[in-house]
C-alpha cells in the first residue's frame, strides 16, 4: 500500500509533537505522526527532573546557562548550538505552556525553580518529579485536537527512502542523497507499507536499550539513527553515552530502571556508601552536585573497591513532609519496595541514560541527507558536547523542533513526492525458532555493551564488543535477508548498528573526554578499573 503526506514525522516525544503541532498549524500539507507503540510511550515521559531555562533574570542569565552547558559538555559543545538552544529557551516554554503544559508555581505565581547538577542557578521547571510525563501528556492532548495530525499508533518504521531503493548506488561519498520518505509496518496487516513524504523528521529517541540496564523503555532501540546510518547519513559522537548516576538499585528491574532524578540531590540529597560514609569529596569539590559523568565513575570506582552492587542516596536530614510533596512518585515508587526515603536511604546503581551523540545536523535540524531532518534525542547538534547538563535534553527538542518547522516550512513547495519508488519486497517467513534466536541476541547485545562499553572502556574492552557485535551482525543480516521484516528483527539489526556504532567511534576517540573514559588514556587524577 502506497500513502502520501507531505510532512512524515516518525517518533512521537516531545520533539516529534511539537514539530508535528507546528507544522500542522501552518496548514501548508498533510502531516503523519508515526508512533512506534502508542502515543503515550515515549522517553520524554520517563523524564522526571524537568526541563531548563532562564526564567528569573534577577539572579540567572544566558550567559551562565551557556557556560554551564560548555564546562558541562567538557569544553566540545557547539557553541553556535548551545546559544541558540539557551537564547530561545523561554520561547520554548511559552510554547509548551500554550499547548497545554503545567509547571508548578510559587504562591506569588512564579516558576518554582529546581537546581541540579552542573547548574549555578536554579533554572530547573518541573512539574513534581514527573515532569516529562506532564509535557506528554499535555503534547498528546493538543495532538490528538489537531485535525491536520494523522496519528499512527503501533507503526514500525523499518527504513527510510532514499536513491538507494531506486537501483542507484549511494555510498558515504555520494552528493545531495535525498530522502522520499519511509517503508512502515502496519500493524493491522502486518504488511509494509511505502509512505512517500516531502519532508521526513526523524525524532526517534536514543538507544538505552543497547545496554543490559537502562532508565529507558524497551522501545529505546536505537531506530531513527540506524536507519539514517544505513542510509548513509552522517552520525557523530555515539561514544558519549551518559550513565545517570541515581538508578534505583532493585534486583530483577532492567528495563526500565525507576530513575531517582536528579533533582534529589540538588534538594539536598547526599551520596554514601552503605555504611553511612561519604565519598564524593574524595572526586569533587562539588560533591553531589557535580555532573553526571564525574558522578556515575566516582560511584562506579567506589562499588568495585569495596564489592558493592549499589551504593545509597540520603536524604533522611531533610524535612519528611518537604520530601514528599517535591518528590511524591518517587516516594510511593521506594515505599513499595518497603524503603521508606524519609527515614531510610535510597539504593542506587549507574545505568545507562541518555545519548549525546546522534545524526549529525545543523542548526535548522538539517541532515546530511537533503529532505531529512533529525530532532531530540536521535540528533547530534553539538549542544551537548562530551556530557549533556540535566534537563537540558527535553529543551533542546523543543527547540530544535521549532527550527526544523520553520525551515522545512520554508522549503516545501521545493521538494515533490518521488513517485517511482518500489513497495516493499514482503517475501519470507518467520518460525518459532528464530524468534528465540532474536530474543537471544538481543540480551546478548545487552550483556556485550554493559560489559566492554560501559562507564569506563579500554581498547581490549572495546575491540572485543567490536569482535562479537560483528558476529552478531553478519548472522543477524543474514536472517533478515531470509524471513519476513517484523518488529523484533528490524529492533535486532537496528540496536547491532547503534551497538557497532558507539564501539567503533569510542575506539575512534583517542583520549578520556566527557562521559568516554577509557583506561588507556585516562585524563583524570585517580585511577579507574
């Protein structure tokens, strides 16, 4: 089956919505959101800290927000990134407001601002401790009111369109490949269909479950930037994988791990270890407070010298009632697992969080590949550099979903829909074995980046991931090549890609920078094993 929309949006967080709102409301063309499960599942949802920006201009200004994000990001941020995302930050927000969005407030009525890590201010809005959540669920309400939105729920995007599906060869060096927008699997008829779009927007999420542990759902796997891969488009930065340092620690929940949000500890929450003592001192003069991939190797460092599988998060100094009502979720999350926070400390591991790396674009949400846009979390924009400052991820696709509508708008009466694109080859079958055999490597995958690609890497760590991920991929291509594209095969071969890629460019990167810390070159002042 062959469908046409002139602005096809594949991933609906809040970079997908709020691109997709934006471009519907122009009413220049008919716009497709395609979810790969429902609407309502998405990362943006797990985000529970809150989203930054310079609201208070008597004590906060750009300037610190955009040093904060730099000395965050280990001085390779973009700086033409970071300024545009931290100027037009408050724009950001009174977009979201206007669509729907609470953030709690003051009795005066004025923003109730959080402080977190890498932060000199308090420019933290948040919505209790489940702010993403908010910010879905006030971007579905205004999506599913948008009459020019078409909403495809539970639709697998398999591979996007490009010159290569036409019988011409496109190689990395190829100039001016194009996009003609995506081959998807309809649930309904578990047929692929071909949907030709003039614009496509890849707003695909990260790729957390690559790892063993991760705060992201099981959807997070990698999808809009191995499609952009295979297709040929430029990635950069995939090394720069961000492990949150507060995981709640619960023996038998992977995927997700309930996130202990940042913001507990820029309330007052103290790192120690079982016993009761302190060791962030012994890392960094900020303490608790400092960035996350200081945190997350300084608690690393400290569960393998003494053996532990967690270390704790206190926050039984401060006031019980104040705990409860700033962090309810987390509260009645602790609380039935018998741990009551307000007299007893929380268990927390490192576990894989967030990606800073992605599909390289410009500062207009561009790709390499001419039609293509890539927003959130799949893109790389620079303006996280080597480690992303909290809350900075949710702003930052907001406002690059704002610019990719405005320049997509601005070009599409350039681009026409390529009618001469073939539908999908749908041949093959898929038995009981090999799905036993996919679910099979995907825990393996899992295992192999948890174990050589983790918070700290060495070469012999990283070459042998390199060894087993090849392995997994020719026999994974192989398969795929033989039996029908599902769901769970096309996840297969889409996290073997972002897998590869975040070894190979790790191994690429010839000293410890940001969230990469290798053992081989190590920059900091105590050792790490």
């Amino acid at each position: 089956m062959i469908r046409k929309f002139d602005f096809l949006v594949i991933g609906s967080g809040v970079a997908g919505m709020s691109y997709a709102l934006q471009v519907a409301a122009a009413g220049k063309g008919k716009v497709a959101l395609v979810c790969k499960t429902t609407v309502e599942e998405a990362n943006t949802a797990k985000a529970q800290g809150g989203i930054a920006s310079v609201t208070d201009l008597k004590v906060d200004d750009f300037e610190k927000h955009i040093r904060d994000t730099i000395v965050a990001g280990d001085y390779i941020s973009n700086s033409s990134a970071v300024e545009q995302v931290v100027r037009n930050a408050p724009d950001g927000i009174r977009r979201l407001l206007q669509w729907g969005v609470n953030f709690d407030k003051c009795a005066d009525g004025s923003f109730d601002l959080h402080r977190e890590g890498g932060h000199s201010e308090f420019r933290i809005l948040h919505h209790a401790d489940d702010t993403g959540y908010e910010i879905q669920r006030g971007l579905i309400e205004a999506v599913r009111q948008c009459p020019g939105i078409t909403l495809l729920e539970n639709h697998f995007a398999v591979e996007i369109i490009t010159q290569h599906h036409l019988g011409i060869e496109v190689t990395r060096r190829t100039p001016d490949i194009e996009c003609y927008g995506a081959y998807v699997i309809d649930p309904d008829t578990k047929k692929i269909d071909t949907i030709l779009s003039r614009v496509t927007v890849l707003a695909t999420g990260g790729c957390g479950a690559v790892y063993a542990s991760t705060t992201n759902p099981d959807i997070a796997t990698g999808d809009g930037i191995a499609m952009a891969y295979r297709a040929k488009a430029t990635v950069r930065d995939m090394e720069f994988i961000q492990f949150h340092p507060t995981a709640l620690h619960h023996h038998g929940e992977t995927h997700p791990a309930y996130l202990i949000t940042e913001a507990m500890r820029g309330y007052g929450g103290i790192l120690r270890l079982p016993n009761g003592e302190e060791f962030m001192q012994k890392y960094d003069k900020r303490l608790s407070l400092a960035p996350r991939d200081i945190v997350a190797r300084a608690i690393d460092k400290e569960m393998k010298k003494h053996g532990l599988d967690h270390v704790c998060l206190d926050v039984t100094h401060k006031d019980p009632e104040e705990t409860k009502r700033h962090f309810p979720n987390i509260y009645a999350k602790c609380l039935s697992m018998g741990i009551d926070i307000t007299r007893q400390y929380i268990p927390v591991a490192p576990c894989a969080h967030y990606l800073c790396g992605g599909i390289a674009v410009d500062l207009n949400a561009c790709s390499s590949i001419r039609r293509l846009y890539a927003i959130g979390e799949c893109s790389r924009t620079g303006l996280h550099g080597g480690n992303r400052l909290a809350s900075n991820s949710l702003i930052e696709a907001v406002v690059y979903a704002e610019a990719a509508a405005r320049h997509s708008l601005e070009h599409i009466a350039e681009y026409a829909f390529n009618e001469d694109v073939p539908e999908w080859n749908d041949e093959g079958t898929l038995s009981n074995e090999e799905k036993v055999l996919i679910a099979q490597d995907v825990r393996e995958v899992g295992q192999i980046m948890s174990s050589y690609v983790g918070i700290v890497r060495s070469d012999l760590r990283l070459k042998r991931a390199w060894t087993r991920l090849d392995l997994l991929y020719e026999e994974t291509e192989e398969l795929f090549k033989r039996v029908k594209a599902t769901k769970d095969i096309c996840e297969l071969r889409n996290m073997i890609n972002v897998g590869y890629l975040i070894t190979r460019q790790a191994i690429e990167r010839k000293e410890s920078r940001g969230l990469h810390y290798t053992t081989d070159y190590p920059k900091h002042a105590y050792d790490q094993n």
